[in-house]
C-alpha cells in the first residue's frame, strides 16, 4: 500500500523525491509521524531496495525543488547519541579552526580535504 502525503513545507510528493533519486523499485509504505505531515517515514520491502533509494539522495543536492527535504536513515537510539557527539565534536572543531572544513562519516568527524 502506497500513501502518497505531501511534505508540509514543500509540497513535493514522496514519489517525486524517489523519483529524482533514481529509485526504480517497488513503492514504500509511507506513515506520517507526529502531527506535522513530515518527517514522512518510508519502509522497503528489502534492504537493497532501501540503500538504493539512500544511495540516490545526493542527486537532490544541487535542485531548488528539495533545498528543504531531509532524507536519512532511521538510526537506532545508540547511533543517534554517537551523531549528537559528533555534532557537537564538529562545532567545537569550526569554531575553534574556521578556515577548515569537516564531515562526519561513519560516525567520525574528519577534515575534508
């Protein structure tokens, strides 16, 4: 089953965003969470399915229409206290060296190159 919502902010539609990520497998199951039409909580019948559809998100970047969407995994509670470590490692990182830039990856905060 296939609920097609609208993200609140945007107005774009889940199949559009998956479309321009260039997944072409079967449509998820969608279910709104919280009140607020987003986040928008997507499941895929397989975990290939799923990584292809994250794999294809970095196709978003550059266009006007997803300067608002947010597309991320769901982490578990112990990957999200590693990520808010992190976050707070980067801005300690920023402030303390402005002229470098870094990324988080893998649950590490390394300078970009």
């Amino acid at each position: 089953m296939f609920h097609d919502r609208p993200k609140s902010d945007t107005g774009l539609l889940t199949k559009d965003i998956l479309h321009e990520c260039g997944y072409e497998g079967p449509k998820p199951v969608t279910e709104k969470v919280g009140a607020n039409p987003s986040p928008l909580r997507m499941t895929f019948p397989t975990v290939k399915h799923r990584d292809s559809a994250l794999k294809g998100t970095k196709l978003l970047k550059g266009k006007e229409a997803f300067t608002k969407c947010f597309i991320k995994p769901d982490l578990t509670y112990h990957q999200r206290l590693q990520h808010k470590k992190c976050i707070e490692e980067l801005k300690n990182l920023k402030t303390a060296n402005p002229g470098k830039q870094y990324i988080i990856k893998n649950f590490r905060v390394l300078e970009k190159e």
